[in-house]
C-alpha cells in the first residue's frame, strides 16, 4: 500500500505517484509563464556554465601580467580590458566565476544542511528543545549578516575556506526557521497522527514523511540565499578579509580596481556589473520558485 505523501505546491496529502505527478506539472506549468523568472534561470545558466569552461574559453591565464598592457581599456585584443598589472579583465571575470559561484553554492548548501537539521528537531520534540534552538537562533539573526561574517573571519582568518564557513554560519537561524514552521505545519495532520499510532519510528517519521513535504521553501530559500551569499563574499574580499590576491575573486577585483576608478573606470565597472547580473538572475528565479510553489496563486 502507498504511503500518503504530500503535494510539493499545495501541502496536502495525496498517495500514489500520479496526483504527485499532476501537481509537479502544475508547478512546471506555473514556472514556464513567468517570463522574469526564466530570465533569472537563463541568467544563472549562462554564469554556471561559464564557470564550467572558463579554463577552456578564457584568452588568457587570469595571473598573467603584462606590465605594459597595464590599464588599457577595451579592445579587440582585450575585450574587457586590463587591469593596473595588465591582467586581462574577462579572464580574471571567468575563472572569478568559479570562486564566487562555489562560495555561493556550498555557504549555503552548508547553513541550510545544519539549519534543516536544528528546524526539524526544534519544529518536531518541541518543548525546551524547541525553545534553546529558538533561542539561540535569535540571538544570531540579531547581529547584521556582515559584521557576524566579519566577526568569524576576524577570528578564523582571511580565506575562501573561512568566508565559507562565515557566510554559512549566518544562513543556519534563517534555515532553521523556515524549517521549523514547515514542520509545524506537516505534524498537525493527521496521517502524520495515524503514522505514529501504528507504532512508526521518530526517524522514520522525519525522514520519510516530513522531510520530503517541505522542501518547496527550503529550496525557494536557498535558491534566494546564494545571491546573498555572492554578496557577502564579495564585501568581505573587498574588505581583504575573504580570498586573496592573486585569486580573480569579484569582490577582490572591485577592491583592487578602486584606485583607478577614475583613470580606468572599466577595472571595477564590468565585475560590478557581473555581481549586480548574477545576484538578480539568482533573486528573479528565487521570485518565481517562490510563486509557482505557492499554492495561493492561481493555475
């Protein structure tokens, strides 16, 4: 006999694989209408896939320095120019890509782990257990994303590593949140009641039946973090507190170019512009996984 799981974008319980089928469509239907969200997926895409080949498609070794082709502007040679040591630009942007992008992708990947972990035990024991996990997560989402991030890399040190573990480190209350509500919710019903009178086991329970039923906002929040997650990394490394020279990081660029904003403006001009594209592409599909899940919009 199926066991009843829950519909991804309504909450409820069904059983069987076909009305969990139906109701993946309506979301895939829902997603496919909203024009700026597949703007934000094809934004995220095309930086991904950047990442991926930028050691096979950038022209030039993003360390390479050409003291004489220092602060050129763009040209057919360079198409984004070169910075104060004659790097060029876009190969520094590319290879930039793949720090940024993995920061991003395992801060959060990390915070939202540890945070499901504390949100389903808060949200499911309750009780004085629910109480210190709240507790302590207040206490952490009341200090600003950046000054905890600075205080952890202050003490950990300057590097990629370290800002990844800083930015993850803010993500884990935000996480813990959400999840603990979701679980909430997923508990007061009644199969869930029915589940436990037969004798089923707390892990079972969690893993088998809470779990799976509330990864709609954990995924709509993660995909909404990592755009964070970008931002924060680079203001550290702009702070040279994050990656260091001579790592092609975005943050450390725009640090690196701002004695020259006014010489050779195009030095912090196009990784600016880089940051600002991937973090709205990131936030434009975060929206539209946001509104194809929720089941309050219309189909």
């Amino acid at each position: 006999m199926n066991e009843p799981q829950l519909q991804p974008a309504t909450g409820t319980p069904v059983i069987g694989g076909n009305t969990r089928a139906a109701s993946w469509k309506v979301f895939y239907k829902k997603l496919s209408k909203n024009k700026a969200a597949l703007a934000g997926a094809l934004i995220v895409f095309i930086f991904v896939l950047l990442a991926l080949l930028a050691p096979y498609i950038a022209p030039y070794e993003p360390n390479k320095m050409q003291i004489a082709n220092k602060l050129q502007g763009p040209s057919a040679e360079h198409w984004l120019g070169t910075d104060d040591k004659g790097r060029d630009i876009l190969s520094r942007i590319l290879y930039g890509s793949r720090i940024s992008l993995t920061v991003g992708i395992l801060s959060t990947v990390l915070g939202a782990a540890i945070g499901i972990v504390l949100g389903i035990v808060s949200g499911y024991y309750g009780r004085w257990v629910d109480s210190l996990i709240m507790r302590i997560c207040d206490v952490l989402l009341a200090f600003p994303g950046i000054l905890l991030a600075l205080a952890i890399v202050s003490v950990l040190g300057a590097s990629t590593v370290n800002v990844i573990i800083a930015v993850a480190f803010f993500a884990i209350p935000t996480f813990a949140r959400i999840v603990r509500g979701s679980t909430l919710a997923v508990k007061k019903l009644e199969y869930i009641d029915a589940i436990k009178a037969v004798g089923a086991r707390d892990s079972r329970i969690i893993f088998r039946h809470i779990l799976p039923n509330i990864t709609s906002p954990i995924i709509v929040q993660a995909t909404l973090y990592i755009a964070s997650a970008i931002i924060t990394a680079a203001a550290l490394s702009f702070l040279g507190m994050g990656t260091q020279p001579p790592d092609p990081e975005w943050g450390t660029m725009l640090s690196q170019g701002r004695s020259y904003i006014r010489q050779a403006p195009h030095i912090t001009l196009f990784p600016g512009l880089v940051i600002l594209l991937v973090v709205v592409g990131f936030n434009l599909f975060g929206d539209g996984l946001r509104d194809a899940l929720d089941p309050k919009t219309k189909k």
